[in-house]
C-alpha cells in the first residue's frame, strides 16, 4: 500500500494514476494531518451503469399506430370491440 500527503497527491496524480494502472498498486491512500483521507483506485468499467443496453434492439415510428385497439381507446374514449 503506498501512501501519500494531500500536497504530494496533487503534485504526483500522473504519478499516482501510472502506479495503478500498471497494477504495482491496488489502490493508493491519501492522508490530510496524518490521517487517512482518500482511497484512490482505478475506474471499475462494469460499474457503468447500464444504460443503453438495449439500444438498436428495437425500433419505435415516431407516428402513433391509429389502428391498434388499445391506442384509438385513449381518444375515442370508449372500448373498441
């Protein structure tokens, strides 16, 4: 575990972000008046979030479908049969 002042941290981030991406550190701590301050590791990229999964999966018109049932109800304001 490496171990870094505030004023150290700012003035070795590239430094800092080297040593985690060439995984000679897991993560590296930050301490403010000698104590731990910050946990810093890298971005875990499964934590996205998982939007757009589904995008190009499926396809919406833009024009509204006049002719389904459940659609011409909420207009016509009684139940189509």
């Amino acid at each position: 575990m490496t171990m870094y002042t505030m004023h150290e941290a700012k003035t070795n981030l590239s430094k800092i972000g080297k040593i985690l991406v060439n995984k000679e550190e897991e993560y590296v701590i930050v301490s403010n008046n000698g104590k731990p301050y910050l946990k810093i590791t890298l971005y875990d990229k499964s934590d996205k979030p998982a939007i757009g999964i589904l995008k190009g999966k499926y396809s919406f018109s833009d024009e509204p479908d006049w002719f389904n049932d459940d659609f011409s109800e909420l207009f016509a304001g009684e139940e189509v049969i």
